[in-house]
C-alpha cells in the first residue's frame, strides 16, 4: 500500500507518503505534480464534492466529533462562489439573495486550492483521491481526547508526539531543515502527515453507510 497524503500552503502542497515502513516528504506547486508518481490512494485536506448551498453532512458530523472546537471545520464551500465572482462581498450578497449562509474569508481564500483539487479529482475519478481532516486523525491517535489549538506550543508538541508515535521518525528533520525555503508551516507539514496516516489506514469517515454524492458524482465523506 502506497499512500499519499496532501496538505496545502501559500505557495502549494506538502506531500508525504507512506510506502511500507518507508517516509518521504515533498513540496510540490501544484495537485497534479503532487499526485504525479504512482498512489494505491491519497488523502487530501479539502472539500472534496460540494453542494450548491454549501451543506455538507460530512462537515456537520465532523464538527460534532471535534466539540467543543467546531470552528476547526471550514463549512460552505459552493462552485459557484469562484466560478462567478472575484470579490467576496459579492459573493455573500449573492449567498444572501439565495438564502444561504455567507462564506467566511478563511474559505473565500482556500477557493484557488478547492476549485484545483474539484477539477483535479473529476478528471482522475479512477483513482482513490479521499477527502480527510487531520484534526480528526489526531483526535483518534490521541484515543478520542480533544487536544489545544494546533497553533499552540502545546498543542504542536502534543501532534509531533503522536507522529513520532505512529512511525514518523524524521518529523523533526522535516519540520526543520527540510522545510526551510518552501514556505511552508510547521502545521502544514504536521497535517498532511495525519492525512497520509488516513490515507494509509483509514479508521472510518463521516458520514458512515452509503456514500453522499455530490451533482459530479464525486464522494462527500471525511475520512480519518
């Protein structure tokens, strides 16, 4: 089982991959040249399959299991909103005509990275790309327990802990000297090493049972 795993960043994607007891970790530009070399299955950090009102079952139940920290999940995220607009106050005064909630600017801002990995995912639908969260990875390989703000010492030496834990002996390399140069963060590194572990043994997904589709045919589910 090769397993990829994707987190994005400002300037593109971190790739880490489990191939048996091997690691690596990459930096790529894009989805395409991170997904290039051959994958049993990837796990990306993105919304995979949206609404046209931008409610999600996934998103509802993956808030639930991360209680009390809901806001740890971006909700919202409509084709539309990007196809049609470039401004996000234009966006939400269309939202509100529709009756739908507004898209808050954290999401307005993934829109480059959510519409790449749509079209990426609905032109390779062969392939087993999956939608994953890593703060619900973290939450099962720290036993169910709620764990502090990633953005918190505490709350990185606790995900770097439970990494290390689960086989990935370099993440202090990869967090250090590998990552000087590419722009990205000591969190965006730390996430897509949980995807690559949902990637690589997923543990379940939200939600369970029959699989949601969206209007493209593409899978509404969070794994973890």
């Amino acid at each position: 089982m090769r397993a990829t795993g994707l987190d994005g960043f400002s300037k593109g994607w971190v790739a880490v991959t489990i191939d048996g007891d091997r690691r690596t970790i990459s930096f790529h530009r894009d989805v395409a040249d991170a997904l290039a070399r051959p994958f049993d299955r990837a796990g990306i950090d993105i919304p995979i399959g949206m609404t046209d009102d931008g409610e999600r079952d996934c998103d509802r139940l993956a808030r639930a299991r991360l209680r009390p920290h809901t806001s740890r999940v971006f909700t919202g995220a409509r084709r539309w909103l990007w196809q049609e607009f470039d401004d996000p106050d234009q966006a939400n005064e269309e939202a509100l005509r529709r009756g739908q909630s507004r898209v808050s600017r954290q999401l307005w801002h993934l829109g480059s990275k959510i519409m790449e990995v749509d079209a990426f995912v609905r032109a390779n639908a062969a392939r087993d790309v999956r939608e994953v969260h890593p703060e619900l990875v973290f939450l099962r390989l720290n036993g169910g327990a709620p764990l502090p703000r990633k953005t918190s010492e505490e709350g990185d030496a606790l995900r770097h802990k439970l990494l290390k834990r689960s086989g990935f002996r370099e993440i202090d390399r990869w967090l250090g000297e590998a990552r000087i140069g590419t722009g990205a963060k000591r969190d965006d590194v730390l996430d897509a090493c949980a995807v690559a572990v949902a990637a690589h043994e997923p543990n379940g997904c939200v939600p369970e049972g029959s699989q949601p589709l969206d209007a493209y045919d593409l899978p509404m589910r969070i794994w973890f």
